[in-house]
C-alpha cells in the first residue's frame, strides 16, 4: 500500500489524456475530481443542453446556463481550476463519425458518465476496438455502481445481458388499452407523434412492438388508415382548431368506430365516446374554461398541482390548450426553416421536460382513459411514466465520480490490477453502503467482447461486397467462418448464399459508411468461432478496393488450426464442465488472456486465442469468475465491538 | 411549477414531504475544508433550507488544490465567507450566512447558536474538541456528524440518540392478508365460483382471489394446521398449476408465481414490537413533552391490542394484476376502504392520547397518521450511542486477524490528529499507539504488540497527512456525509449506525457499530 504517497496529483502522468462521455450529473462531478486530482488532459463530449431540472444536482450549472450546451459550460467552468489543465469541449453525439477509431485511441483511458443504454454500448464497443480501458458507471437512487472495462481481461459492457424496455402490442395501445401506461404510451408515442413529430416515412416507435401473430391484420390495416387520416388533419388545420378538429376525431369517431366491432367488446366494458359540446358545457360550468379556450389553466394553483389529478374538464381545457401552443411551435418551426431555405419538414420530439410535451400527453392519456374506464393519473405521475424517470440526486453522483476516479488513477499510474467494481447500497436493515467486488473476467458467451474487431480501410463508392469477401478468402478457414459467410451491418442482411442480389452493389450503395460495423459470419453457427466485426473506415483515395489493416491479424489462427481442431475433439468426447477456455497446445493458458486481438496499431502480437466453450458448457458459470466477496445478508461487514 | 421542475429527479425519490423536511432544516458546518464543503454543496444542490459556516481562516493557496469553492484570487480573504458565497450561487432559495470564529470552541463559546440547527456537521475536528462539541449536541438530541479526512483515507462518525422512521423502505412486499382476509375481502373471494364454466371468466379471476380459493380448499384437507410451512405453499402452488384450463389463463399463472411468496404469515414484526416495549411508547403519558412519532407509534400499538387478529393497520396497496378493469378496480377500492377503516381507529386513537396529554389536535397532522399506518410494518428506531461512550469501550475484534480498516479507525482515534503543530517523530506515533492498545481488549491488543508495524504504520500516516485534503477524497467522503445528513433529515431510509472507515487506495469501506 502507498502509504507514502501524499497527493494524486504527483502520481498521474501529465501526459495521461482522457476522455469523459457525458456532462451530465456524474460528468460534472468527474470533471471537477479530474482536474484536481491532477489530470490535465481532459476532453468530454456531450450532445445535451441544460435544463432546468438538470440544477438540482449538475453543479457547473447554473440558472442563466439554461439551454447553452452541457459540454462546453462544464469545460468553461472545471478549466478555472487548474489553469494548466486542458479541457477541451465536444458539444456532439458520441456516435458521430468524427469519433471514430483513430479518435478513441488517442486516449489512455475513457469514463463514461451516461445515462442511456445505446451511448454506453456504442463507448463500450468503441473501447473493446481501440483496446482503451474503460472506467463505467450508473446511478439510480441511492444506487450506484462504478466498474472498469478492459477488453481481453474482463467483463465489458454487454457480458450481463441489459432488461429490454417493454413494448406494447399494436392494438392493445391503438384500441383495447386496459391500464393508464397504455393512454400514456397512445398518447406520447401515437398521438404527439402524429401531430407534433417530424413527418418520417416510418412510424415505428421503440414502445409499440411491430405488429404480430396476435394481432389481428384487418385491425392493423384499420388503424394504418386512422393514422393517415389524422395526419390529414393535422395539415388542414390551424392552430386554434386543431384542438378541437383532433379531439372529435380521437375521443369521439375513432371510438364509435372501434364500438362498431361487436366481438371486441364481447367480455370488456365497452368505451364510452366523449362529446366535445358537452365536456364543453360542464367545462364553463365548473369555470375551468373560460370565453377563451386557449388561456392557458392556473397551473400555480393547487387545483392543477403537478400531484393533483385533473377532472375531465380540466383535462379537456388542457388538451386544447397545449395542442394550440403546440402547434403554433411547429408552425414556428417550419417557418424558420422556410426562411433559411432548409427543408420544411421539421417537428417537435417529447421531452418529459418541457411543460407543453407534458400537459398534452397527461390531458390526452387521461381523456383516453376517460374513454376506456380507465384511472386518470396525475402530471406527476404521468411525467415518471412517459419520461421513464429514474431518481437522480446530487450525492449518488458525488460518490460515483469519486469512485471513478480512484478506478481511473489505478488505471492512469499502472495499476489495472487495483481496480475493482463497486457497488453503493441503500442501507436498509444492514449499515452497510458499499460492496466491492473483483473484476469479473469476459463472459465466454458474450457476442460483443468475445469476436475479433479488425479494421478494414475501404473506398465505399467503388468496393463492392464481392471484393470484401475476395479480401477475406485467404483469412476465412483460418477464422473458422468456412465457405458460406453472411454479411450483416446493423442487423440487416446484406448477403447470405441465397441472397446475393448486392454483391456487385458499391458498399456505399447498400448502407455501408464511414465508422460502422460490419458483421462476418459463418451460415453455420459453429460454437467455436464467433463472427468476426469489421470496422469500416472509408476514404476516396483508397487504391485497393478492401485493404484489411494488418492482415497478420487475420493470419495468424492458421497457426492453431490443427491443435484448435484436436483439442476440439477432446473437449467434445469429456465435455467436462470445468473447462472453460482451452489454451493453444503450444502455450499454456494465460487466465485472463483476451480473444480479439485488439486493432488499430496496437495490435498485440502474440496475441493468444481463446476458444469459446462449446455451447453445452455455456450454461456453466466459469470458476474463476466468481466474485471474491458476495454481499451476504448478515452483518459481516461490521465488526462486533464489545462492552 | 419551477420548483417542481428543478427537484423533479429529486422528488420522485424522497417524495414531496421529504423534500419539505430538507427545506425546513438547518445544517451548521463547523470548519471549511474541502469535505465540509463538498457536503455542503452536496445539500446546497437539493435545496436544504439554509446552513452556516464557522470557520476563522483566511483561504490559504493549499485550499486551492483541494476546495473547489475557492479560487486563486480568493487566496487571504475569508474562507468562511467565500465558501459561502460560491455555495449560495449553486441554489438561490438556500439561506446561507458565513460565521467567522474558532469552529473548535464555537460549541462552548456559542452553544445557543449552534443549537438553533438541526444538524451539525465537524470536519477535521482534533480530539480534545470533539468531546466538547459531542457532549453538547448529545445532551440537546441534535445529530452530528463528524467527518474527518487525512491523506487518502476518511473516517465518517454519525452521533444521534434516537432517530426515528416510518419510511425505512426494507419491506417492499404488499400487505395483502390472504392468511386472515378481512370480512369484506372474505366475501368478496366466496362471490366467486373457481370452477365456472365460462372460460373467460375463469381467466379473470384475479389472483389473490385464486389464492384465498386454494389455501381454503388446502385448509379443508388439513384441518389440524394452523401455520403454514414452506412445503404446504408448495403444494397449494401446485393445486394452482393443476387448476389451470388453458396455457393463456395469466391469472393462474400468476398466482401460482406468487404463492410461495404471498401466503406468509401476517404479523407484526419483532422490531416494531420491540419499539411498542420502549419507555418512551409504553409510558408516553409520564414524558413532559412526547414527539409525534411516540405519539403515532403509541396510537399504532393502542390499535394492535384492540384489534381481533393483533394485527398492524393494513397498507392498503395491492400490486398490479391480471383481471379486467371492472374487478381489480373493485379490489383496489376493498382494501382502500379497510385502510381507510384502520386510518380512522387509528385517527381515534391519537386524539385520545392528545386529549390526554393536554395537547393541541394539530399536534400530529393527518397526512402524518396516514403515513404511519401505510408504513406501520416498517416502523423503526435507531438508537445510537455517544463518542463519549466510545471513547470508555474496550475495543474488541470478534475477528482472529485484525482487520485492516479497524486499524485505520484505531488511527483516526489519535489525540493529536489535526493539532498538527510538532513535526511527527517516531515518540508521537509510539506514545499515540500505546494510548490506542490502551483502548482495546486483551486478545487484540496483544495481537497488535506482536505485530505492531500495522497499526504505527497507519497512525503514522494520519498524523502526517492530517493537513493534506485530496480533493477526490473530500469529493467521495463529502458525498456519503451528505447521503447520510439526508436520511437523517427526510426520516428515509435507514442511515448509517454509525462509522465508516472509507480507504481512498483500495476504494473500500468498513462500517462498524461502536
């Protein structure tokens, strides 16, 4: 143990260069520990701007910060610290092209300080590629957890599978909604879509699932034709009438017409169509709607409390209100736009954050739910529901960052072997707060960190999928792809044996760019081989069609090909469970050795290959994985001081 | 509206009147270091109501490494005054005011003052004026929190004599009752046939419903068996699973998934028990000025020893289910309306005390029985013990090895910690180390003379690192100080009882009751 060491800042190298993604909470309190913990190097990238309810935790922020970019605020503000640090600010999306792999590996080390699942998986990846350890971290609550990602020693990002976020099936939400998330859902990702969102050509949304078996396809073809027709409206209409004009159709023809289909409602009460004249009526009578509907409600006043639940009337002064305010926005939107001779098609995306998105889809869902018998919620709790909110608070974050950088000060002096995962605990019937646990090495069945990343250089308007798999002939028996590849990019088939209708298409043409990922894999999945990913980095000056970079790379399984084919046999006849990697014959097992020799020239010659387990054993959690200290449910962490 | 939007993410945690408790509070903060104002900030951000600062030196060019609410040009003017402004530009609804005195003698020079707090929090307080300050908060029942840093190590001690919760939030489960329903959630299980014929109403069924059926129809094949063992829920678990008509019957699904889990025994459990046995509950009427929470919690016990099965109020929540709308609605209101029955006992109870204790009705506010009752089950007090106390134990280890961080809290122990005139020689650090064996029992503290390198070594270090703030030490130990002065002001969760040893090397923490 260092006990002599007086101060961080005489341990990490002045040279050491790292990268923060994300500004947020976690990021502000990171920067500041960073600087004054004696790194001087700091670049952080955020896309955000700041917001209001950003304050009650994000430090570097303050109230005439509102709306400026997260990023260069929080460089502004953590700079004046330590004038000899550079902090240098990226007001961008980390996914943008300009980041891509030769950009990562200038760094020696990235924290990632986000909060959403597709950033940290992209960060993640880019990490595993570049081989840059990466410091991780989350916070729910009083929850929080800090680990470090190393490819080839341990677990990365995607080695715990991630809960997917529920969907809904199609009609549940368009015509059988049976609890109040299901007028949320309508209401946010149907309805606000519809009017307010840019007019794409498709209109998936992450929370309806596309439609399937059980869904019934005259209902589906039903309501594609609802759709168009609100659509319809929304362009006939202005902003004072659209209100009314979209409320008719929704809560009123849209029902009678779903009342129309007898065997829908055979075991459900039916819905109840609301009529506009009416609500109106009963609306002036309790004064909620005034000589001017579109005055926008008391909201200071308790009867329209963020936790109050509005009554019908209210609701409906509120739908008609902020559908006007909407409208209006989008109008300014697309004039804007007009004027600056941009494309016209423009529209307003929900943010749980601002007041209009809000009061329209709590006033929405509630009338919906008005119609289908169905509890109102309160703008309070329709906010947490639509926005999935997790609970954030400004001590989480503070200990988190303080975590990350003792993880990043190990990894910055040339201690990966001191780094550890930790989690934060709320107490509840144990006083303790903290776990810690040792890394955990790769998981064997991860599909992320346990294929071969290699950076392939290519000029994307001439080089067609044929000539890449000309590249990878020499390379494909010694990576265990055998004769028939299949080509993936994002999930999307580009080529397989029975579908070669792109081969001779340029990759630019089948939506290959700049920075991707491009998946190899064998038409057959073989338990021993994952598919290899390539890196597409595209350039017009390209001479070769495909340039694979460092092709020793690809080379170098041929080497192990026999004694790979022997042990094989071997570990099929015993099959014993223990066995979770098989070493080369020629060179023992290294235990924490990684699988993806790492590109972009830091490449790591000797580079050993770990095979994957045959899938039988996959089901084996490996020995050597376990964590030394499993948080038990005793009081073992509290050593018992006696009278 | 702008309230509510800035402490939204805030909110949906510790709830409005958590956030009303924090606004109502006063935290003092005795001496401005880094991790004193890094718990500030930490409070200053979700709109604590105000806090005060006493602090006597001017802001020193070390400051600048390791505060970050001083800046360069900020060195020689007050730190007291500069720490508070730059906190006050953080949240302009927090009150902030700056005291520039000794923070080691404030206690005794200003006892009035600091106890016009709620809290106070000493960092890097030496020894001979922590006991001063402990005794006077202990004596006035006001929490204090003493965190003190050196090197890369922190030392976090929390001194409340009795702190007491309803929100505890360690019994999530939902009260449900299926072992003893009460009367109207009786009749409304009997008002369904279990064996219908129609299929869909068979796939209705909501599933406490189906639970009540079996359990009966269990209880009629064993009518001897009162209690039920983890093998009978099982068995019921499968009467479920062989009931079902058709794989797409969620309700029996469901239902058989939570047999196991729903069908324990509802009782009041030993802690809040024990808690219904204190003095302070069982003869509220001899104290002179009883909190509302004895109040509650005597209403609360007055109301299990008048009720048939000796039970707790009922929560009143009941989970989502598979079921139509029309029958979970119908559900929802049966167990909302025994809640409100139980409220209302519970309601009768208190005014009684109140009238009894010749106390004002307004005393206890009704949103404060409510809550009450909806948490009766997690009702908790912690009762601490006082660094005076502490500093009279025997120290002993239950442990064969002495543990590392054991030691690291024997060092943050030494008396002249943070007095730091005289250079450290090796007589300190044998004299501190021999007053420290001094304090524990036999067995460990020869363990320690037979391998005394630990222990000096360590006490060595913190007397040598007692003026050396880490910036991201005070960051972290700032943060679980702030966390833990939170807990103690909304009444959630359960807060650390009651020293934390935090280890800034290897990122460890080791929680002890002392």
């Amino acid at each position: 143990m260092p006990l002599t060491l007086a101060t961080t800042a005489e341990l990490v190298p002045d040279t050491t260069r790292v990268l923060v993604v994300g500004a947020g909470g976690i990021g502000c309190e990171l920067l500041k520990n960073l600087v004054l913990s004696g790194f001087l190097r700091i670049d952080v990238v955020d896309l955000d701007t700041i917001d209001l309810s950003n304050l009650n935790r994000q430090f570097l922020f303050q109230k005439q910060h509102i709306s400026q970019p997260k990023a260069t605020v929080a460089a502004q503000a953590v700079q004046r610290f330590n004038p000899q640090a550079s902090v240098v600010a990226h007001h961008a999306n980390i996914k943008d092209p300009q980041y891509d792999a030769a950009w990562f590996a200038q760094f020696d080390l990235v924290l990632n300080a986000l909060d959403n699942l597709d950033a940290r998986r992209h960060v993640n990846r880019m990490c595993l590629l570049t081989n840059r350890p990466l410091v991780e971290s989350g916070t729910a609550g009083y929850l929080g957890q800090v680990t470090v990602i190393r490819q080839g020693f341990t677990e990365c990002f995607d080695c715990q599978p991630k809960p997917t976020p529920k969907t809904f099936p199609i009609c549940t939400i368009r015509s059988t909604p049976s609890a109040p998330i299901h007028c949320i859902v309508w209401a946010k990702d149907y309805l606000f879509t519809q009017m307010f969102a840019a007019k794409a050509e498709d209109d998936d949304d992450d929370a309806i699932a596309a439609p399937s078996a059980s869904d019934d396809p005259a209902e589906i073809q039903l309501l594609h034709l609802e759709a168009s027709a609100l659509k319809q409206l929304q362009t006939l209409a202005s902003p004072e009438t659209l209100g009314p004009t979209v409320f008719t159709k929704v809560f009123t023809e849209d029902i009678a017409r779903l009342l129309t289909m007898d065997e829908m409602w055979a075991n459900k009460p039916k819905p109840e169509p609301l009529d506009l004249a009416t609500l109106y009526r009963q609306a002036l009578d309790q004064d909620y709607v005034d000589h001017a509907v579109l005055e926008p409600p008391a909201f200071h006043t308790p009867a329209w409390s963020d936790q109050q639940v509005w009554s019908v009337a209210q609701n409906l002064h509120a739908f008609l209100y902020s559908t006007s305010i909407l409208a209006r926005r989008c109008h300014a939107l697309t004039q804007a736009n007009t004027e600056a001779d941009l494309a016209p098609t423009v529209g307003l995306t929900f943010d749980k954050d601002d007041d209009d998105c809000l009061t329209f889809v709590t006033a929405a869902a509630n009338l919906r739910a008005q119609v289908f018998h169905i509890d109102a919620k309160s703008r309070f709790d329709v906010k947490a529901m639509a926005g999935n909110i997790i609970p954030a608070i400004a001590t989480t974050n503070a200990i988190v960052a303080g975590l990350m950088v003792i993880q990043a000060t190990h990894l910055a002096t040339g201690h990966p072997d001191r780094c550890q995962t930790t989690y934060l605990a709320k107490g509840t019937n144990r006083p303790r707060l903290f776990y810690n646990e040792q890394l955990a090495t790769p998981s064997t069945q991860c599909v992320v960190c346990q294929r071969r990343y290699v950076t392939m250089h290519t000029n994307l308007e001439c080089a067609t999928l044929r000539d890449l798999l000309t590249a990878l002939k020499p390379y494909r028996h010694a990576l265990g792809l055998g004769d028939d590849l299949v080509i993936e990019e994002g999930g999307r088939l580009l080529y397989d044996p029975d579908f070669d209708d792109n081969l001779d298409r340029p990759l630019a043409n089948v939506g290959i760019c700049q920075h991707t990922f491009v998946t190899v894999a064998a038409e057959e999945p073989d338990p021993w081989h994952w598919p290899l990913s390539l890196y597409i980095i595209g350039s017009t000056d390209q001479p070769m069609p495909v340039a694979i970079k460092e092709p020793e790379q690809l080379a170098m399984p041929l080497h192990v090909k026999q004694p790979l084919e022997s042990q094989k046999r071997k570990a099929e006849d015993q099959l014993s469970p223990d066995t979770t990697k098989i070493a080369r014959a020629d060179q023992p097992l290294v235990p924490t050795n990684g699988i993806s020799s790492a590109m972009a020239g830091t490449a790591d010659d000797s580079g050993p290959h770990t095979l994957t387990k045959p899938l039988e054993n996959l089901m084996t959690q490996p020995a050597d994985s376990h964590p030394v200290e499993i948080p038990s449910d005793n009081d073992d962490d509290t050593v018992t001081i006696l009278d | 509206m702008d309230k509510t939007q800035r402490y939204d993410r805030q909110l949906r945690l510790w709830k409005a009147h958590g956030q009303a408790r924090l606004e109502a509070a006063r935290v003092c903060l005795l001496q401005a270091t880094a991790v004193g104002s890094e718990v500030l900030k930490n409070l200053v951000l979700p709109g604590v109501g105000g806090f005060t600062i006493v602090d006597d030196q001017a802001v020193a060019p070390s400051d600048l490494g390791q505060n970050f609410f001083v800046t360069t040009q900020e060195v020689g003017q007050l730190r007291a005054r500069v720490v508070t402004r730059h906190l006050k530009e953080l949240n302009e609804d927090v009150q902030g005011q700056a005291v520039v005195e000794d923070p080691f003698t404030f206690a005794q020079t200003n006892a009035e003052a600091l106890l016009a707090h709620s809290i106070v929090v000493a960092t890097n307080f030496p020894c001979a004026h922590l006991l001063p300050l402990a005794a006077l908060c202990w004596e006035h029942r006001i929490a204090l929190v003493v965190a003190n840093t050196a090197g890369f190590m922190g030392y976090i001690r929390v001194q409340v004599p009795e702190h007491t919760m309803f929100e505890t939030h360690s019994n999530q489960s939902h009260d449900l009752r299926l072992d003893c329903p009460f009367p109207a959630l009786h009749t409304f299980a009997d008002s369904f046939n279990v064996d219908c014929q129609d299929s869909m109403a068979h796939g209705n069924i909501p599933s406490i419903v189906l639970l009540l059926h079996f359990l009966k129809r269990w209880r009629d094949k064993h009518p001897t068996q009162t209690a039920l063992t983890y093998k009978d829920k099982k068995e019921i678990k499968s009467m479920i699973e062989q009931a079902v008509r058709n794989p797409n019957e969620e309700n029996f699904e469901e239902a058989a998934q939570n047999a196991v889990q729903t069908l324990h025994k509802t009782e009041t459990p030993d802690q809040v028990k024990r808690v219904f046995e204190h003095r302070s509950c069982k003869n509220l009427h001899a104290s002179l000025n009883p909190a509302p929470f004895w109040i509650l919690t005597r209403a609360l016990a007055d109301f299990v020893q008048e009720d048939p099965n000796g039970l707790l109020p009922l929560a009143g929540s009941i989970p989502d289910m598979k079921t139509d709308t029309q029958t979970f609605v119908q559900l929802q209101a049966l167990y909302f309306e025994k809640a409100e029955e139980d409220v209302c006992k519970v309601r009768h109870h208190v005014s009684r005390l109140l009238t009894e204790l010749d106390l004002p009705p307004n005393t206890v506010p009704d949103d404060d029985i409510r809550l009450a009752c909806k948490n009766a089950v997690n009702l908790r007090v912690q009762w601490g013990t006082s660094i005076a106390s502490e500093r009279n134990k025997t120290l002993a280890t239950d442990d064969l090895a002495v543990e590392d961080n054991f030691l690291w809290y024997l060092a943050f122990q030494t008396h002249t910690l943070y007095t730091g005139r005289d250079p450290v020689t090796s007589e300190t650090v044998e004299h501190e180390v021999e007053q420290l064996l001094g304090k524990l029992d036999n067995s460990t503290s020869q363990q320690l003379r037979a391998h005394p390198e630990p222990l000096s070594s360590r006490v060595h270090y913190t007397l040598n690192h007692g003026d050396t703030e880490l910036h991201n030490l005070a960051a972290w130990v700032g943060g679980v100080v702030a966390q833990e002065v939170v807990k103690l002001i909304t009444h959630q969760y359960v807060p650390l009882a009651n020293t934390l040893v935090v280890n800034g090397v290897d990122s460890t923490t080791q929680s002890f009751s002392l």
